[in-house]
C-alpha cells in the first residue's frame, strides 16, 4: 500500500504538471491568437514606422494561429480604409510585410499625378513621408472581392500593391498595436535570419543609450 507520503508526493507532482500545462495553454493561446512582436526592417513605412521599430501586433479578431507552424484561421474582423495592418508576404519565405491599407473590396482606385483617388475622390494622406510625386501615375483598378490595396507610408521607397497587386483578406494576421522598443541601428541588423547582427544592435544600445528612440517608446496605433 501507498503511504501517506507517497500519495502527498503524487499529488504534489500531477499539481505542478497541471500548472505548468495551464502556463503553456495560455501561451500558445496568447501567442497564437492575441499578440505578437515584430520589428520593422525597411524604410517603407516612415515616417508612421521607422526601421528598427519593434512592435506588439494584435491579432485579437484577425487572425489565429497554431504558434510555430504555418497554420492559420481568419477572424471576424475586416480591415478599414488607411488603417496600417501586416500581412503574409506575396513572395514565399519572405517576413511578413507592414503597410498601409488604401484600397477596400469593391473600391476603384487610381493615382494621378501621386494623388491616390478612391471612388472618383481624392484621399487626404496626411501620413506620407514625403509630398506625393507628381510624375506618378496609375490607371484606374477595381479591387476585387476579399481582396486589399495596400501601400507603404514612404511612397518612393515602397513594394507594395502597386507593383505585386493585391492582398488577399486570408493573408492578414494583424495590426500593430504599441511600439515598445525603438533603436538606431544599421538596416540590415533587423533583416531575416542576421542573429549576430541584432544582439550586437542590443548590446550597443545598452553600452549607448542615446541609440534608442525613447519619445517612441509606448506610441500607440
């Protein structure tokens, strides 16, 4: 027979085990379908998002996931006009993409003279890195059904729909949500797969404070 020692013990390990799966249930929980980090590695999106931004995604309502696998399921939530969302890539293997939403499904967008027109009217932009270019030009489009127009802050150093078309809703996982850490640091540092690069961007920011950007810490979208 077991002693009274032996029965404490047991219930004192399935305790712990069960603890320990709640932690780990709230985690993919949390990561799978509430937020995300991410870090902005390019110029596209200044001067809303600059390079080596780092921010908490929401997926709350977008888009839910099985963390570390590619397996996805959309929410309930649709995207508005001009709201800034991040989305897969249309290129495989590549990170996932920030950019501006501009067109909605059914919409008829064109550009003339870098002046984006929606529906025959003509969008105020206040968000532009710089003033539209007046040698841009974009023959009316229809946006199909299910389907985004998307384009970066930063127009002339942008790849967005423009020149790949248009982004699939299924393909949108989320929206930032808070900026919680921005630092000064070569473009390249926050490119796919560059480990060395990036601890050595951290452990220069901590040796030289100045580096982070701290009036953008906590900017919320």
């Amino acid at each position: 027979m077991k002693t009274e020692a032996q029965v404490h013990l047991r219930h004192r390990i399935l305790s712990e085990v069960l603890s320990w799966a709640w932690v780990a249930a709230a985690f993919l929980l949390i990561h799978g379908t509430l937020v995300q980090a991410r870090v902005i590695p390019s110029g596209s999106m200044e001067r809303t998002l600059l390079v080596g931004d780092h921010l908490l995604m929401s997926r709350f309502g977008y888009d839910a996931g099985v963390p570390f696998t590619g397996w996805h399921v959309r929410l309930w939530r649709e995207p508005h006009r001009q709201q800034v969302v991040i989305f897969r890539a249309p290129l495989p293997g590549t990170p996932d993409y920030v950019k501006r939403v501009i067109g909605l499904p059914g919409d008829t967008l064109e550009i003339r003279r870098g002046v984006v027109w929606v529906n025959g009217q003509p969008l105020a932009e206040r968000y532009l890195n710089e003033p539209p270019n007046p040698r841009e030009n974009l023959a009316a489009v229809k946006v199909p059904p299910e389907s985004y127009f998307v384009m970066g802050d930063n127009r002339e150093n942008s790849y967005d729909s423009r020149f790949w078309g248009f982004v699939p809703r299924s393909a949108i996982v989320g929206t930032p949500l808070v900026i919680y850490m921005s630092l000064q640091a070569p473009e390249g540092a926050w490119d796919a797969g560059q480990i060395h690069e990036r601890l050595y961007a951290y452990l220069n920011a901590v040796a030289h404070p100045r580096l982070v950007r701290w009036k953008r810490l906590f900017t919320t979208f």
